[in-house]
C-alpha cells in the first residue's frame, strides 16, 4: 500500500513542478527571488517570448550535472522513487 502512495505522491510532485509554474510562483510568493534568479528568468522570457519553462531556461543559463538531472522530469521522478 505504501508503494502506491509513494508512487502517486511522486507522480503529483513531479505533474506540479513540470507542468505548471507552481515553483516559480511559491518563489516568488516567499521572496526568494534573487536566490532562484526568477528575475532573470521573466526577463528571458519577455526577450525570448518562447514558452520555455523555469527548467529548461536553467540548462540553458549554465550547462551543470544537478541543473540537467532537474530539468529532466524522467531523470528526476527516477531518482525521486529511488530515494
């Protein structure tokens, strides 16, 4: 029964962070701005008017190993129900 919990529950955490600006907003919502450089982001997407979403625009920022893990929702929701 656990593993099916886990498994929806992941599945909710994984539907939240890829398909809606759900992380973008709570950012902005506990003023994390400048940590998360959600400013920089917006002014991407004005420049850009693309619909890229905040993990893509992260790879495209800086190439790094934990940026690509996070912007791959298959990669990430693997090792989400590994741990």
């Amino acid at each position: 029964m656990e593993a099916i919990i886990y498994s929806f529950l992941v599945a909710n955490i994984l539907f939240f962070l890829y398909e809606t600006d759900f992380f973008v907003q709570y950012v902005k919502l506990l003023r994390l701005n400048k940590i998360f450089k959600i400013d920089e982001y917006e002014q991407h997407l004005t420049h850009v008017q693309s619909d890229n979403s905040y993990w893509d625009w992260l790879v495209f920022e800086k190439q790094t190993f934990l940026r690509k893990l996070l912007s791959c929702p298959l990669c990430f929701g693997f090792w989400v129900n590994v741990a």
